[in-house]
C-alpha cells in the first residue's frame, strides 16, 4: 500500500481517539522517556494499536504514543522510536514522523543517547546537534517521491533550526545545564565502533555518534518542519583511553541526565 494511504488509515484511527491537533512533535530515546511526565491530560496509544506503526523492540522504550499539552502547548510524544539495526526498513523507522507532520505538527523535537568523541565532552553533558553526517548507508528519501509528503530534492544547509538552538541555550544557561553545540553522525549499528572508526569519525568532524536521529531529521525537513535535536552523552569515545561500554552504564547516565533533558525539552516547547 502506497504511503499515503497508509497515512490516511493512520490518521482516521487517531483523530477517532484523539481531538487535539499537535503542534510539536518529540522523539525520545534511550533512557531519555521523562518529558512523559511532564504531559498534561495525557492519553497514551500503545504502537501496538497504530495501523501500520512498527514495534519497538529496544530496552528502555515504552514504545507508545501520547497526545497531550505541555504548558499550553498541544504535543505528540513517542515514548520509544525505532532502529535501522531492528530489522525495519527507513520507510517504517520515519514513519511516525510522517504521522506526526500529518496531524499537524509543525515542529519535530527530536533526542538521543550518543557516544562523545569530543575530549570536551563528559558522560552526563547534553549536545545541542547543529549539524549531521548520515553514514548508515541508506536514506529514507530514495524511490519514488510523493509531492503530496515533500519536495524531491530537500534543501539540508540548515536542518537544525538556529532559532530554537539559540533558544535551548539561553534556556539552559538560566538553568545552569551544560550544553555543547555539535556533530552528530549516524551509523547503522547495532554494534558500537572501534578505536579506528572514533578516530575517522572524529576526523571527519564528528563530536557523537549514535544509531538513529538522521532518518527522522531528512523526512521532518522533507515534510517541511522545524527540528531541534539533543544528545545525551552516555559515554566518552576517546580511541587513547577506550573501555568497553556496558549498556547499564549507558543507562544510568541517560537516567541521570534526564532531569536536566526534560527542563531543557519542556521549556523549550514552553516558550516556542
């Protein structure tokens, strides 16, 4: 079935549950699921539900969708995305995002959970993306475009809105958060990298690396959206001082970062 009329499918069956229009879209990572807490009048659709939604497979994601406000903000959050490396293909990983621009979103606020190969960097800070390297291989723009979901050749000069970039760091300079700008390069994964591919990454100028985000960054700026990204750095990538990482520790940190994601997120959507 053609994605539009996938969408159409999709939509039906959330606008029967759901009377809001979302204003602003948000993608939780890893670890990362705290602004979920901080939605009023929350109604929550499991991904199971969704027609023609994925499921998500990943420790640590709730993988359900909730509709509600955050200030006075009408949102649309996904507690838990989807991966390259789970099997699915980039048309069913961007998926949601497609839903989200279809409801009305008009701002797509998207995190992660990242290695840091900038020697500035320390496990817990939060980076600001400023910019992206897709090296995963793929893109979920190539086939045939429908004109009715986005343009053929999408502009990337800017993916990443410098007004709401400005913003997140005044926000989190009156909070007193650690904030780095960056690069954040995408691979497919599962695996995490070598010494060498740290050290190539780096030198291509990279300052994280992790397993998502771009897909979802090429078709919200396809769909026309504005898109504001952060990582949290769960672990330190320098090739010299290299440990192998644990998934718990990646954990922990991501939850001990989350008090400052979520005052970061939330008064971001605030004071959109």
């Amino acid at each position: 079935m053609p994605i539009w009329d996938q969408l159409q499918e999709t939509i039906r069956f959330i606008q029967a549950k759901v009377s809001d229009t979302p204003r602003i879209g948000v993608i939780l990572g890893t670890g990362l699921g705290g602004l979920g807490e901080k939605i009023d009048d929350a109604h929550p659709i499991s991904y199971e539900e969704i027609p023609h939604f994925p499921r998500s497979t990943v420790e640590g994601h709730k993988g359900q969708l909730v509709f509600g406000r955050i200030g006075a903000k009408p949102v649309v959050v996904m507690e838990g995305r989807f991966h390259f490396y789970e099997g699915y293909s980039l048309a069913q990983v961007t998926y949601p995002v497609r839903v989200m621009r279809a409801l009305g979103a008009e701002v797509l606020i998207v995190s992660n959970a990242a290695g840091g190969m900038n020697p500035k960097f320390t496990a817990g800070d939060l980076m600001v993306i400023a910019d992206q390297i897709n090296l995963m291989g793929v893109n979920p723009l190539t086939g045939p475009n429908d004109d009715r979901l986005g343009i053929r050749f999408p502009d990337m000069s800017a993916p990443y809105d410098q007004k709401l970039i400005g913003l997140a760091e005044r926000i989190a300079k009156a909070a007193g958060i650690r904030l780095h700008r960056g690069v954040y390069a995408a691979v497919t994964g599962p695996n995490l990298e070598t010494r060498a591919e740290y050290r190539f990454l780096r030198g291509i100028g990279a300052d994280a690396v992790g397993m998502s985000t771009v897909p979802e960054v090429l078709t919200a700026v396809h769909g026309g959206m504005r898109v504001f990204g952060v990582s949290c750095i769960t672990d330190v990538c320098i090739p010299e001082t290299l440990k192998p990482a644990l998934l718990e520790e990646i954990l922990r940190v991501a939850k001990e970062a989350k008090p400052r994601l979520t005052h970061l997120v939330s008064q971001l959507i605030e004071q959109l």
